[in-house]
C-alpha cells in the first residue's frame, strides 16, 4: 500500500530581486523548489514574475532572519549584502549559501587577489593602496598603465580607472580617497582575450565546472559570449583547473564565475563572483545544465548536472542599448523573426547603457551562430559596436568614470 | 537622442493553472510577457509560481471578462471552459486565442470527428449515438469491438470504453446515457503505434509543424514520448500535412496538438487538443523553440520560432507513480545524479495514478536515450511498466472505467 505523502518541497530564499532571480527562478520552477525572494521594489526584474517577495533592504539583519526563516538555504543575486549579518545569521545556524567568508571574498577586490596570490595562482602584480604615494609608486616600479580598482562595489566597468602616469594617478587619488574608497593598483595587461570559467560547487566539494566561454567586454562591460572559447584545449583546462583551485581554496557554495586575461598565451585572474554571473548565459540553451539550476542544486547539496554544451558553438549577445538605441520591446516580434534565436528579456527599465537582457543561439558554425545572435540583438536594441575578437586592452579596462 | 520609453510587456491572460499553464509561464518569463492567470485555488501548480493570480471558475463571464480586460490576449490551460461565454466576450471585441469556434471543437469528440471526416482526412468509422439501439446497430454494422468515448469531458482514457459485444454496449448505454454522457461510437482499430504532431499557428495562418513523436500509451495515458518517432518519412510528412490540415480547418490559433494512430501502416486521425499538451513537452529542451514558447508567439501574433530538434533523439517519460509508486520528491536528489536528464515536477499533490511531472533526456542513440530517460523516471516516480514501443491496442483504448 502507498504510503500518504509527507514530503514538501525544497525552499530556498534569494537575496536581492535582479535578472538573476529571475533567471534561477525559471529553474526552481522545474525542478519544484519554492523560492522566496528579498527584494527592495516589488517592480524589480525578478519581482514582477515570482510569486513570494517580501520587501526589505539586502544588509538588514531582520530581513534576511526572516527570509532564512522560511527557507532551507538562502543565496544571492548580488554582493551587495552585509557580511557581519551573514555571520550572525551562520551563528543562529541558518544555512547560508554561499557562505558569510566566501561573500567576504566576493565582495572585495583586494581580498580577492591575496587569496589568488596565496593560493600561488596567476595574477597580474597587485597592491592595496592607502595614498597617493603608494599609488604613484606603485606605477614608478610596475609601469605606466597602472590600473586602479576600487575594492568594493564596482561592476561592469564601474570603478575601475586606468592611470595613464603619475598625475592621473595623484589625481584619481585626491578625488577617491578622501571619498573613503579603497583602491587596488594592478600592473596593466596586455590583454588579448577575456575569457571566464564557472565552476559549480556542492558544500562538501563535488564541483563541475563549464566549458571555457570567451567574453567579448568593452569599456569593461561584457558585450558577448562565445562558447566554447576559441583557445587550446590546454588553455582550457588550465582555466578549469584554475577555477576549481579557487572555488576549493574559498570555499564556494553553488556558482563561482572566474573572470579571466588571456595575455600572451598565458592566463591572469581577473576577479570572481560567488553567483549565477553574466558570463554563464550561454548555459541556458547551450548547456545540458544550465548555471542557474546547478546553483540550486549546489546549493540544496544536490548532485550536479552535466555541463556539455548542446551543440558546437553557442554565442550569447546582451542587449544594452546604445545611446541611439531603443527598448528590446519596441521590436521584440521582427527579432522573434531571426530564426534559431532564443530571446531573454529581463523586464528592467528602458535606460540607454543599462542590461535589458540577452539572446543566445545554437550552431554548428562560431561565425555564422555569433552573427545570428547579434543580428536578433540589433533588432531588439539597436546598433551594437562591429564585431571583434576583442577590444583594445586599454579600452576594455577602462571603466565609465566614477559611474 | 533616444526616446523615453512607452513600451510595455505583452500580457496574457491563462485560464486554468495546470502544468501547461506553469510551463508556459517559464517561457513568458524569459520573453518578458507578462502572465495573468485565472485558478481556481491557489496550490494549483501555476498559481503556486505565478505573480498574478485570479480566483475564479473558468465557466464564469465575469471571470474571464476582467481577464481579458487586463490583457492583450486570453488562451486556456483545459478545455473546460463555456464556449458561451467565450462567444459573448469575443462579441464585446475581446481576444481570445484559440477562438469560441475552435475551442468547441476542441471540447466535443463528435464535433472533431464530423471536422476531420469533412475536410476529408482519415479518421476510424464513427457515428454518434444516442441509444442502445443505435450502439448496438454500429457494432453489428463494423464489428465487434467497438470503442465508444464520451464526446465530452474525457481525457487520460476516462470516458473511453472498449466494448466486446452487443451484451457490453447495452450494459454501456443503460448506465451512460440516463447520465446524460453524449456517447460517440468508433470502429476498433488495430493500433500498430500512437503518434503525435503539434502545430503552432498564428491567427492569420502561419504555421510550423513540431517533428512528429512516438507516443507511448498504457490503459489511454500517455506515460512516454519519442522523438522523431521511429517511423517513415512519407508518415512523418503525411502527419505534418494532416496537423496543418486541421489547424487551418478549424481555425487554430496556438498550438494544435493532433494524436494519431499508425495502423497497418496508414495514419488515423485520434483526437485533438487546442492548447499546449503532454505530447510536446519533449520540446522544451528538444526543439529550438518549445511548444510552450510557440503558443505565446501564436496567441501574441508573433513570429514562430523554430522546431528542430536539438539532438538525434529525445525520450520523455511521464513520472505517474503506480499503486507502489511514491511522491517524486522523495528521491528527487538521486534523481539528478542519472546525468543528461532535465527534471520537471508540477508540484501537484502526491495520489498515485496522478502526472506529478516528467523527465526528458537528449542522445545521439534512441535506446540509450529512453533508457536514461526512464531510469530518471523509477528512481523520482516508481517503478515503470517494462518497456515497449507499444502495448496492445485493446488496452491503450480502455479507460479507467467511469473514473
């Protein structure tokens, strides 16, 4: 005889509402996990189409108590959260995934490259810098370029600032110190292609991790995936191997995306994230699994699904439209026209430089499926900038000025 | 200078919350359309993962009047619906895809077989009858057994019954028609494989056939689907050409599903459903573009996306645990570790007999392919009926009696 069923399903509470939630959301729902979202506007991308949100800020203790009240495990959609409340909430034994220490990392661009270098991995020559002097120094030894990062809270090219000499240098100083920033100097690189790995990593270590994707980024914002990227395989698995001794040496829970330089042969690590990351949108349609449900299997410590891609190569293109482009909804039927394109869309506001959302496409052929793609993309958000393997090195560090 | 934005989403309102309604919002969500739904509770399995939920009874005008009001476009989930109210909203100039006309013949198997045998297409000899008398009469005239179906409500093999003789039919009639069940006679058939092809279509005719699939059916449920089905290219293009046939006879709009029978090597057509259905969930991760995509595309009059298939072969099983089955999430974790399998539960309660789900598995080999598919599936649901391409036609024809 049947027994009457007691189970329920698998809860997990998303912190922060952006097209990232909304993504793994897609997810949950085939894989019949409830998820709880923290969201501050109930008009935010992921907001608009889940059915529990609760409103509250992503750095209050009470909030994110209650979020982990509710659910088996809480994860992120952003950085953006207060790691003091993490830990407290580890204390109270709520399940935390990824963990208070990884988000710390996560966070913090000098954390990141202390950890990199101790876990003798490659990264471009590095310093944390409190003055002026010690950036300007800093260049005088490394070299002119010098790159400047701020530590925290920089993203798509925001906060980062490359320092043609040392007047730029004493400049950036005297307007970004004062304002409490932390910066990070890095020797400029010579970059001649962006690559990143994901790496899906269970509590206990179990982890896959995804074919190799080159990003095409300019001014610091990635433009496109192609997948797998078009380097050698042993390139590759270094890059595997790379992102593997990372998600092990900080412990990561579910997606870690390790961004990556390809700069005379040689990988560099560039900085990570401990989350379902841009760069992984290939995964949707390209790969047997994608990044947003392997986050969630990672993070209810279920097994992993594969990461084979689905077909030869897979080009995903964001759409962010340009200064004389348009909302992807004006022209959203003509681009549904380009054959053999999947379209996301990702509901956020029409703003001219803003992440609307993404189209991918499947093919045989790298050239003809990345010129599919940008075709519907074109369509959906107006001009892109023409295609190229990559941008000047000096163009794709540098970030939109103090935005 | 760019324009400010006026666009807004597309919105499409669902009546019924099932599984087709929850897998057609996974596809909205990344279109950025938006979902409206009318449930009538809310732990239906789409109204548990939808933002916008209306109560009501799918046969209620006002219901349905103030979903339409809110939204471009009004589809369905079921047929149980009122095509009189249907035709008093499309008379108040409201948007309803499929329309009064085509849902009616969706609704009534009398009404679908007097379509089909006018347009000339091949369907078993059949007559409806409203007494014993004239049972009996259709018996004597093309042999016993007869297959004799409800016009009305029948789905998953109720309202289906196989009858041996004049003694059968008599004992039939006598309970069925003082019940006031509207009974269709059909000539048995001797069902070599069942098979289905979808079609989805816009309203002013545009069309795209999905390939054709291998249904599996135990006692009248569809338990597994088979892509492309292991038959002729003349079958499969014969299909096709049947499927878009009806479409353009009855006016669909959306997604038509047309369920056939192969038998002694000549297609017959079954039955239809006007919506999104089980026979096309194989097309989520199989085909470019899922069903479930392509009917938002119909019903918004947007361009239809491509049905190719993504891989050689492409097994879906259906997780219907039986009398020793169990809740599929009780094993859900062991589930994912069976590699290249996609898991989708509907997060309907546990009752064995119950669809709570599916898995489908892409490969290169057909066998390979079910194999893994079908193991995914006794781990989540229970153990399978052993595996066969097809079981006997008598028992695929027989219903649950009366349930």
């Amino acid at each position: 005889m049947q027994r009457e069923s007691a189970e329920r399903a698998a809860r997990v509470g998303i912190v922060g509402a952006g097209q990232l939630a909304r993504m793994t959301l897609q997810s949950a729902i085939a894989l019949g996990v409830d998820v709880h979202l923290l969201a501050t506007s109930p008009d935010e991308s992921a907001a608009r189409v889940c059915a529990n949100v609760s409103l509250g800020a992503p750095a209050s203790y009470e909030a994110l108590a209650a979020l982990a009240e509710a659910c088996d495990a809480v994860t992120f959609d952003h950085e953006l959260v207060d790691v003091g409340v993490l830990r407290r909430l580890e204390q109270a034994g709520r399940c935390i995934r990824p963990s208070a220490e990884t988000m710390a990392v996560a966070q913090n661009k000098g954390l990141q490259r202390a950890r990199f270098a101790a876990l003798g991995l490659p990264v471009p020559a590095f310093q944390p810098v409190g003055t002026a002097r010690d950036l300007v120094d800093f260049g005088e030894r490394e070299g002119w370029p010098v790159v400047a990062k701020a530590q925290r809270g920089g993203y798509d090219g925001r906060g980062v600032w490359v320092l043609a000499d040392a007047a730029t240098a004493r400049d950036l100083a005297a307007r970004a110190i004062p304002a409490g920033v932390e910066l990070l100097a890095e020797a400029w690189v010579p970059v001649d292609r962006e690559l990143a790995v994901l790496i899906a990593r269970r509590p206990g270590g179990d982890a896959v991790t995804y074919p190799l994707v080159e990003t095409v980024q300019i001014e610091g914002i990635c433009r496109e995936l192609l997948a797998p990227a078009p380097v050698s395989g042993a390139i590759e698995a270094e890059a595997r191997r790379i992102g593997l001794r990372i998600a092990d040496g900080i412990g990561a829970t579910g997606i870690l995306a390790v961004e990556l330089f390809l700069a005379k042969g040689r990988l560099l690590i560039n900085e990570l994230a401990a989350r379902p990351h841009n760069s992984g949108h290939f995964s949707i349609e390209g790969c047997v699994t994608s990044q947003f449900e392997n986050h969630l299997r990672a993070v209810l410590d279920w097994p992993l699904g594969s990461t084979a891609l689905r077909a030869p190569s897979v080009a995903t293109v964001n759409l962010i439209p340009g200064p004389n482009g348009w909302d992807p909804l004006r022209h959203l039927p003509e681009a549904l026209g380009v054959e053999g394109v999947s379209v996301h869309l990702y509901q956020k506001g029409f703003r001219p430089g803003r992440k609307l959302g993404h189209v991918t496409a499947l093919g045989d052929d790298p050239a003809e499926t990345r010129a599919r793609a940008r075709r519907a993309a074109e369509l959906l958000a107006g001009p892109l900038p023409p295609e190229s393997h990559q941008p000047s090195a000096i163009s794709h560090q540098r970030g939109a000025a103090d935005a």
